[in-house]
C-alpha cells in the first residue's frame, strides 16, 4: 500500500472563514499592540541604556549623530539595528516553514513576541540590568527586546497588511492630523477616506501614549518587574479573536 494514501490532511479553514478572521484581528488587535509597542519602548529606554527597543529610527538618528560629532558610539544600540533586521527576516523564515498565513500566521507570531517578552522579563529580573544600562546583561535584553518588536511590525506587514501599523507613529500622527482638519474644514476634503482613516489612527496613537505613560510609571513603581506589564498585554494578544 502507497504511503502516500495514509497521509491525513490537516483541515484548512474555510476562505470565507479565513477572511472573517484576519478582518476581526485587523480591528481589535492594532491598539493592543499599540500600547506593547509604547511600554516596550519607555520600558527598554528607561531601563536598558536610553536605547529604542520598539522604534529603530530613534538608534539610527543616535548613531548618525555619534559618528557625526566623533562622541561615543553606544555599540548596543548600533547592534540593535542589524538585531532587528535578522530578527525580521527569522519572522520572515518562521512564517515560510510553518505555511501559515493570515489569522494563524498572525497567531505564531504573536506566541513569538509573547515569548521573547517572557525572555526579557527573565533576563532582566535575574541580572537588573538597571543597575549596569551599558553591560553585557542590558546589551542582551536589547536584542530579545528588539527581536520581540520585529515579530510584531513583521506581522502586520505578512499576516495582517489592511491593519494600521504600530511602527509608524510619525505616518499616524500626520493621517489623524490630516483627517481632523478635513473633518472641519468647510471646503473640500484633500484626503480619501479621511473618516476612516481618522478611525484608524487615533486609537493608535492613544494606544502608544498610554502604553509609554504607562511603561513609565510602572518602571518607577516596579523596577525590572515593569516588563511583566507588556508580557501580560502580548499573551492576552494571543487569544483575540
């Protein structure tokens, strides 16, 4: 008997199905991530060397300006540049070989930030890198901190693309300003779609606001215990359906 013809097929989800799924995710999951990014971010910056754990362009413009004037180079935060590149292009990897796509795509790499998270919550609670911002404990939770947010960005760009993104907030602020003046001006609106996108932005925006507010208090309150807070808010993401 062929091999072949005891091979059980996994179910595959219905395309109608499927749709419903991402679209579901689309709308509830961006203000979620939004909020981890901004935690993550105020988090890793007040605790790990003042390096941008969410937002890479900040490590760039500090690295330009390093080399520019000839001051000191923070080699973690140059290191956090290429980290997030491999750690984009793992996700990349990741989703190639599992064969996921959309909602359970989305699903993977969520488990994926959720446990590099855990990771710097480990990391940080067993070493307090606090202590020592610019030591070897700090430069490695930088990386897994780092790697977390990649998965995250890398999500919405190959599993949930119709999603705003949480890595954008200068493009998010400019659309919500946009969308607020064409809301109010008399003549006619220069953007399509300015209300919906005006829906889009703004809990966006509130999300990373509150998620940096809240980062930092919680590190004034909870020291390194503070990344229990985005590793809550990245498991919780896991379940949203």
């Amino acid at each position: 008997m062929a091999t072949r013809g005891l091979m059980v097929e996994q179910p595959r989800r219905p395309p109608a199905d499927e749709g419903v799924a991402v679209s579901r995710m689309e709308q509830r999951l961006p203000m979620l991530l939004s909020v981890i990014a901004g935690m993550v971010d105020v988090t890793g910056f007040l605790t790990l060397g003042n390096i941008f754990t969410a937002h890479i362009t900040g490590n760039i413009v500090a690295l330009a300006a390093a080399l520019g004037r000839g001051g000191p180079l923070n080699v973690t935060q140059a290191l956090a540049i290429p980290m997030f590149m491999i750690a984009v292009a793992a996700s990349w990897l990741l989703a190639r070989v599992s064969g996921r796509r959309g909602a359970d795509l989305a699903r993977l790499l969520l488990w994926a930030q959720c446990l590099l998270l855990v990771g710097v919550l480990t990391m940080c609670v067993l070493t307090n890198p606090s202590t020592h911002p610019h030591g070897v404990e700090a430069g490695v939770a930088v990386m897994i901190a780092v790697s977390a947010m990649a998965c995250q960005y890398t999500l919405f760009r190959i599993a949930l693309p119709d999603a705003v993104s949480t890595a954008v907030m200068t493009g998010n602020l400019t659309n919500t300003v946009l969308s607020l003046v064409d809301a109010v001006s008399s003549t006619k609106v220069l953007m399509e779609h300015s209300a919906g996108t005006l829906r889009q932005s703004v809990p966006i925006l509130v999300g990373f606001v509150v998620g940096c507010g809240v980062g930092a208090a919680s590190v004034s309150v909870l020291g390194e215990w503070a990344w229990s807070l985005p590793c809550v808010l990245a498991g919780a993401a896991v379940v949203v359906r």
